[in-house]
C-alpha cells in the first residue's frame, strides 16, 4: 500500500460520504471525530480530516493549511470536549506496515480514561 495514492473505498471514505454510521463525537468543515468500533481504552476516539489523505506525511505534504489548522484544532476541542485533558490522554498514529496502519485514511487515535501504562506493549506470539 502507497501511503500517498488515497482508495477512496477505504472504511473512513464511506463514513465521510454517509454510506456507513458512525458513533459521532465532533464535526466541522475539514475534520470528523467518532467513537472506535472497538475501543481499546474506556474513552477510544478516532480523529480524521476529511480530505482524501492516507497518512500524516501525506496530509502534512498535500493539505491546506487552513485543514491543516483544522485537524490540529479539531484534536485539541474534542481532547476539551470529552473532559479529558486534566486527567491526560494518549494520540497514536500508526502509520504503514510497521505502524499496523490498517485503515488507509489518515487518523488520530485519543485514548484516555485510564492510565494507559507504557506505550508499547508485549508482542502477542
Ligand atoms: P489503525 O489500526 O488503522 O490505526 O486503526 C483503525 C481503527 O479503526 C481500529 O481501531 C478499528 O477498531 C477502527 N475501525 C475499523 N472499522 C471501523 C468502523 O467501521 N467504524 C469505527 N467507528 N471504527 C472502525
């Protein structure tokens, strides 16, 4: 998978354009916040832009900087939003084969309400 030729089929894609549900948290013009479908902490959400961008690189290179500005603060509100910054949080982006990236639409995972202990995790055998 390139990380900059974007599959406008991609699961995010079909969220974006209405065709699938989503749990939504916050929207604006460029940027779209919804609950994982599997939460991996007791508050899991996923932050997008709502361009076509595979990865962070990808965003960084091709995005205005007015959705640039908006993905950034779209981060930010919803950390306000869910009464999550006092306490702390966590933002993984995983990025390509190594990241196990598996949607190829660029996204920002908010984890928090809990202490999430140390970023990496033991290798499941
Ligand atoms: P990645 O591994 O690409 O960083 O994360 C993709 C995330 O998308 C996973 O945490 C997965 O649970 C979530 N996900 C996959 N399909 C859907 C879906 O249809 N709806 C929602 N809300 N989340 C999804």
């Amino acid at each position: 998978m390139s990380l900059s030729v974007y599959d406008e089929t991609n699961i995010f894609a079909r969220i974006i354009r209405g065709e699938i549900p989503c749990n939504k948290v916050d929207e604006c013009d460029h940027t779209l916040t919804f609950h994982d479908i599997s939460p991996r902490a007791p508050i899991h959400v996923l932050v997008i832009p709502k361009g076509p961008y595979v990865s962070l690189e990808h965003f960084a290179d091709a995005a205005s900087a007015e959705e640039q500005i908006a993905y950034f603060a779209a981060i930010s509100r919803v950390a306000k939003m869910l009464n999550v910054s006092e306490d702390g949080y966590r933002l993984t982006s995983n990025t390509g084969h190594n990241g196990f990236q598996e949607v190829f639409h660029l996204h920002v995972h908010l984890m928090a309400g809990e202490h999430l202990g140390p970023v990496r995790l033991p290798k499941q055998s």
